[in-house]
C-alpha cells in the first residue's frame, strides 16, 4: 500500500489503515442509506423546519461519505478480494456488485446536484451549503427528481442483495465474510 507523502509520518502512524477507516464508513452510511430509503423530504416537512433541517444535515454527511468513498476508490481502487471459497460466476459478481454500489453512491449524489440546479429555488444542503446554481428548469427537474428516486431504489436493491449475499457466505460457505467486513470490536457477535 502506498503511502501519503504530504502526511507528516507521526500523524500517518495515528491514522486507521484503509481497511479499517472503509470499514467505519461502510457501517456509517448503511444506516444513512436506510434512513433515506425509508424517510423523503416530504415525510419531514410536516414536523417542522427543525425536522427539515436534521434531514438535509444527514442528507450532506451521506453525499459527503459517498464523494469520499468514489474518491478512494479511484485513487486506490476496491479494497474488497472475492475470497478463495468464491467460484465460478460470484468471483466477478463480487467485484462488478461492489462497483456498482460506489458508483450508484456517486451518481445518486450526482443527481442531487443536477435537481438543485435545475430548481426555481436556491437549494442548500445542510441549510447552509448551497447544492448548485438554480436555473429554474422546471421540466428538467421533474425528469430529474424521478431518475434521482428511481436510481436510489434501484440502489436500494443492490444493497439488499449485496448484504444478502454476504449473509449467505458466512453461514453458508462459512468464509467469515461478516468479519471481514465488521469492525474487529464487534467480531464477537458473529
């Protein structure tokens, strides 16, 4: 593994490894990655601004995680192997599922930015960083707020079956793919 010049070496050694910090933000944004398959813009807004608020904060730490998980990616490419028990067809499945999840990540984030600068109204995430210039394209921003809700559950299913599919080799082929994925503290519930 390569390691980052411009980081001075004493603050480099108090870093995780890539492993593990790709292990954090996996298990960050599945929660996140629930939560907005679960709850719209819409969902909140009857709740109040506070609500709206609390939503559009997780909604720029999500995008955040997934511009900074497309970035790793391109720079160190997949930090996940398919595992020696893997044969036939599920060697490549594993790498080309794993892709298309970071991908799907930044096109998602992607498509957020297209609705806010096809919108009539300056969109901000967080209620404080505006998301793009609006150009008050109203037919394009329709257009776009439906590939934007279709690819997210598109994605949505990916990751189902991706979680499914790890699931089914730990127990099945019994290849502790959970705890390879887990952090180490929580190994002792698998």
């Amino acid at each position: 593994m390569a390691t980052a010049p411009h980081i001075p070496a004493r603050l480099r050694a108090r870093l995780p490894s890539r492993r593990v910090a790709l292990k954090w933000l996996h298990w960050i944004m599945v929660p996140l990655f629930i939560w907005f398959l679960l709850v719209q813009p819409k969902d909140v807004v009857p709740f109040g601004p506070r609500a709206f608020q609390v939503h559009s904060t997780l909604a720029l730490v999500f995008v955040s995680l997934s511009l900074a998980w497309t970035a790793d990616l391109m720079r160190r490419g997949l930090a996940s192997r398919p595992g020696p028990k893997l044969r036939g067809w599920m060697r490549p499945a594993h790498r080309w599922v794993h892709l298309t999840l970071i991908w799907g990540l930044f096109f998602v984030a992607f498509t957020g930015f297209l609705l806010g600068l096809t919108s009539t109204v300056l969109l901000k995430a967080g209620g404080f960083l505006p998301i793009a210039p609006p150009l008050g394209l109203r037919t394009a921003n329709q257009i776009v707020g439906t590939v934007h809700i279709v690819q997210f559950y598109a994605l949505g299913v990916v990751a189902g079956g991706h979680a499914l599919f790890h699931i089914w080799r730990h127990y099945r082929l019994r290849d502790n793919a959970l705890r390879i994925m887990v952090p180490q503290r929580f190994h002792r519930y698998l």
